[in-house]
C-alpha cells in the first residue's frame, strides 16, 4: 500500500517550505512510479528500506542515500518502490534553499546529492532524530525547529530571484522573460545570472516548468481528460504546442502518460478506501 500525507509548515516558515511529506510504502512488490518536474527543490530523509531512481538522462536506476539533496528537475523521472519505504520530505520554495543556505543550487539540476554536502554534519543529528520519533507529531516538531534556526540573516540574501520565483509562481509561468524585467527594473543578464545561481535554471525554464506542472499533476491522476480544457487551462496557443511542451517535459505524450499513470492512481484510491 502507498500513502502519501503533506503537512504544513509553521507559519513563519512558510515564506520557504511548501509542505512537509510523508510517504510510506509497504506492499512490499517492486513498483515503479512516474513524477514530473514539480518546480520545486527537496530535502529528503529515508528512514526505511532503500529506493532507487531513475532519470532521463540514465539508463539504469540508482540507489539513493538515506538523506538527499534533489534539485529543480527538468524531466520526468522514475522512483523504484521495494519492501517497506518510508520517506520525509520537506519540499522548498524555488529559490529558498538558496536563500536560508547561501548555497547555490546550478550544479544539483536534475541531480540528486548527499545531504552533508549541504547540512554538513547535522545531516546526520537531524536524520536520527526524524528516525527515532514516536510519531508524525514529533517528526514535524524536529523540522520546523531545525529550519527556524536557519531564518538568521537570510534577508542579507535576498535578491532579485525571489522576486521573480514569486511572479512565477503567482502567475502559473504565464509571465514572459520581458515582463519579468520590466516589473524588477533589471537587465535580462542581471536576473539570469541571479536567478540560475538560486534555482539552477532560467527565468524561461523556471516559467515553462510551473505552466506544465499542475496540468502534468492533472493528467497523472485523472480516470478521464479533456484534452481542449488543458490547451486552455495552460494558456497554449493551440494543441500542438500543448503536447510538444508536455513531451519535452514528461517524455511521453499526454496520452501515455495518463495511461501510464493509472496503476498509481489505483494505489492512491486503495488508501482512501
């Protein structure tokens, strides 16, 4: 069985952290599931049996380490399910890790890295504490307090990136480059160069992961999909740009990707029975 909960920060994290998750698979059977670009960078803690995933980019899946930095992805990716899993995540703002770290983030795209390469030494305090507490309750108690901690001179770090990760996010990547520029007073070089370094991708990039990401989302747990109304939802000019974007992102065309998605979708409906 696969269970997926997602959990709020406090409150004063919120600006940085979009949700906590915890995800639990115990069926014990291999499964392969599909995620797309989500626009968002992760912090991820196993404290179960061991998964692997598979990028575009590599033929043969590869087994994580317990704690994991993942980066903005810019493909489709599969994650391998075996024995009994359980994962916590926190899943971060585009440009916060950035922001609360002074870490930059172009060379994790696509990528996923040891932790220590970012916690350091605490990567290893932290995951033990997630391992060994009794409940949700504790596990969401040892995050919100580590991360509080790191709110200490981020404004110092705070820049144009932000600014234009929000516009972004606010206007569902339906937002041009031009637009951008115009509305933070900034040559395109300039927020480039400040928004590759906090995201590791480009304005134009960024924009086209965000438009797609709830439509993929859509498509990944939809029985039935009206394939106009998501031409329309995304702002497309017509279909054929709809599903040359869809490709380029999730590596399938919308109709196999729906398909492909269905066993997942199964999953998810037994829990809520």
């Amino acid at each position: 069985m696969l269970s997926y909960q997602k959990y709020g920060p406090r409150p004063i994290l919120e600006p940085f952290i979009v949700c906590y998750y915890d995800l639990a698979y115990t069926q014990g059977e291999m499964r392969i599931i599909q995620s797309p670009p989500s626009g968002y960078a992760a912090i991820i803690f196993n404290l179960g049996d061991p998964y692997a995933v598979r990028t575009a980019a590599e033929k043969d899946f590869q087994t994580l380490p317990d704690c994991i930095l993942a980066g903005q992805q810019t493909k489709n990716y599969r994650i391998r399910l075996s024995g009994n899993v359980r994962q916590v995540g926190i899943v971060f703002k585009p440009t916060a890790i950035a922001t609360l770290f002074d870490f930059s983030m172009r060379a994790v795209v696509d990528k996923r890295i040891n932790l220590d390469a970012l916690l350091g030494d605490q990567t290893g305090t932290l995951h033990t504490s997630l391992k060994f507490a009794t409940d949700v309750a504790g596990r969401l108690d040892a995050l919100n307090t580590y991360f509080t901690t790191r709110l200490e001179g981020h404004e110092k770090r705070v820049n144009v990136a932000d600014m234009a990760a929000a516009l972004i996010l606010e206007n569902t990547g339906n937002i041009t480059v031009e637009r951008l520029m115009e509305e933070l007073c900034v040559s395109r070089r300039h927020l480039e160069r400040k928004f590759l370094e906090k995201t590791g991708l480009t304005p134009k990039q960024y924009c086209r992961i965000v438009r797609m990401a709830p439509i993929s989302n859509q498509v990944a747990h939809a029985s039935r999909v009206d394939w106009q109304d998501m031409v329309f939802q995304g702002g497309f000019h017509d279909q054929n740009h709809f599903i040359k974007d869809f490709k380029a992102l999730n590596d399938l065309s919308p109709g196999r990707y729906l398909q492909e998605h269905a066993e997942l979708t199964r999953l998810l409906d037994k829990k809520k029975e």
